[in-house]
C-alpha cells in the first residue's frame, strides 16, 4: 500500500497577521484592534496621562497584569524608540528599583544587555527581595515587533529556563496615535507570568502588585518621555542650525543680526 500523501496547505498571510494580533507570538490573547481600539477610546478619551491597570490570580500559580494608558508622546518618535531593542538599556533603567516613596521595589532589575547575536534578545538579572524570600535569577527574553502607520505591536516572550522563580512570562504592547490628539498616544499591554514558587504567589498581594507595577511603569514612561525630549531639541536644534545662514566672521555689524556693509576703499 502507498503511503498517504500528505497534503500541503498554505495559510494566507493575512490569517498569519490576524492570529498574530488577536493572541501575540507568546499565546496571550488580544483582542483585534477594531476590537480594542473602540474600547481604548471609550476609556481614554479626553484623558491625558492616564493609567488604569488590573493585577488578576488567575489560579495554576498564574499571574495577569492588563493595562492601559494615554500618555504625552509622538507615535512616530515611540514607533521608532520602541523598535530598536538593543538600546533599551541605554534608557529603561534609570531609577527602575526606586520608589518614588522611597526605598527599593520588591522586585528589582539588577541588569539588562543586549545579545551581541540577537537584537531582538535582552538577557536580565533581577532580585526578588521579599522579607521572607531573596533570590537572584536570570533570564532571556525575546521581543517580536510589527509596525504599521497607525500601530505597533510587540509581543514579549521569557525564553525557556529550567531554574529561577518565573516558569513563564510572555506579554503583548501596543501602541496607537490617540484618536483627535495628535500629541497623545494610547497604550494597551496584557502579560501573563507562571511562578514556579507557591510561597512566591501567595505572598505577593495583589494590592502590593497593582501598586509596584503601577509605579514602576510610571518610571519607565518618564524615561521614554526623556528620550522623546532629547530627539525632539535635537532635531530642533538642526532646523535651526540649517535656517540660519552662515556669516561671514570678517563681517561687522550694526545691530542685532543685520551686517554691515563693508567699505569700499578710495
């Protein structure tokens, strides 16, 4: 008997990018943005930086943190920002573990590079530092991006390790120019993490969560913003540079900007 041939099927790709939008690379489901743009407006209009997030238990040692935000910022300049993962440690860690109480999170950010091989791979350390548990871990992680003219999409994947707290972490950002606001973008993010750790998940209050996530996002934000801010005087500063026309250092002048023409020897 001949064996069964088996046939081949081609998915088009814009069932690909559907499926990609609805549920991220790493599995956690989005709703489509014709879905979640009207929602986002519902919430955010009118509103300017603004945060409202949720820290869920969802059982099975499984937690869900789902926010979303309108903040003061330029799409293109986040677009651009967003899409370069090898230099977000140059910006992201700034103040990170600081409370803006005072003190330090539970959870802190010891390190975060870039692969030299990987662009689109940071490898972190981070401590968990509560009163009674401190541990050290480490961990990969994988940034999948998709950009459109009016969207950006990330999907954030914690790369297989057999050790550390965190069994799973993956997640979904993203990002539009706010409806009507051109100076404001609307942000939307879902993440789900596994704790390898009963103790870890039973000791960690959900208001204790809501509250370090919130501050901690608040820290990145301002960070961004200083990014935002440097690029925009820089290329402020260049328009500028390029309307003002150079000057003769030999010229002279008699008032404010205006030359003096020069004598015409007799």
């Amino acid at each position: 008997m001949e064996p069964a041939k088996v046939q081949k099927v081609k998915i088009p790709l814009a069932v690909t990018l559907a499926v990609f939008a609805a549920v991220g690379r790493a599995g956690v489901p989005i709703p489509p943005d014709a879905d979640l743009l009207p929602r986002l407006e519902k919430d955010l209009r009118g509103q300017r930086q603004t945060m409202i997030r949720e820290v869920r238990r969802l059982g099975n040692r499984t937690l869900e943190l789902e926010l979303t935000a309108a903040i003061e910022a330029d799409f293109e300049i986040v677009r651009e920002v967003f899409s370069q993962v090898p230099s977000y440690p140059s910006w992201v860690l700034e103040g990170i573990n600081d409370r803006p109480s005072g003190g330090k999170f539970f959870f802190q950010v010891l390190s975060l590079e870039a692969d030299p091989k990987i662009p689109s791979v940071l490898h972190a350390k981070f401590l968990v530092d509560l009163p009674l548990l401190k541990h050290r871990s480490r961990r990969a992680f994988r940034f999948d991006i998709r950009s459109g003219p009016q969207s950006f999409t990330q999907a954030i994947e914690a790369l297989p390790l057999e050790e550390g707290l965190i069994e799973t972490a993956e997640g979904v950002l993203k990002i539009f120019p706010a409806a009507r606001a051109p100076d404001l973008v609307w942000v939307y993010f879902r993440g789900m993490a596994v704790l390898r750790s009963w103790l870890l998940y039973e000791a960690l209050p959900e208001r204790i969560l809501k509250k370090e996530t919130g501050e901690r996002l608040e820290i990145l934000l301002a960070n961004y913003r200083k990014v935002e801010q440097r690029r925009m005087e820089k290329v402020a500063l260049s328009t500028a540079n390029v309307a003002t026309p150079s000057r003769n250092p030999r010229e002279k002048t008699v008032g404010p900007g205006v030359p003096r023409m020069p004598q015409i020897p007799r």
